[in-house]
C-alpha cells in the first residue's frame, strides 16, 4: 500500500473516534438534562373580594382584544 492510502485510512480512523466521542459526549449530556418544570400560575388574590363575574370576564378581553373595527 502507498503512503497515500495509509494517510487517508489513518485520516478516516480518527474521523471515525472522532464521531464516536461526540456521540458519547452527547448522550451524557443528555443523560444529565433534567426537564424543566412547568410553573402553573394562580389566580389565587389575583381578584378582591370573592368570585369572578361575568362582567369580569368581558371587561378582561375588552381590554386584552381589539375590536375588528380597530384593525
């Protein structure tokens, strides 16, 4: 074999470690990724005074909304 074919076969072997390391390297990153926790949000002393209304209701979506006619 030519010095050539040695160099290119040496070249593919450490392309080839080189994959595998990375793969390893991958799969203990995610070995060690932990899901991140959903907060849940609460209403709870988000309202004076007792219950949400109806009245409440519209009022928030009047002021989270436009009118069509706005656009």
């Amino acid at each position: 074999m030519g010095k050539a074919v040695l160099d290119t076969e040496r070249f593919l072997k450490k392309i080839d470690d080189t994959q595998r390391q990375l793969e390893l390297l991958k799969r203990d990153l995610m070995k060690n990724i932990q899901p991140t926790k959903v907060k849940k949000s609460s209403l709870y002393g988000s309202v004076k005074g007792g219950d949400i209304t109806e009245e409440m209701i519209d009022e928030a979506k009047r002021s989270l909304f436009r009118e069509l006619s706005d656009i």
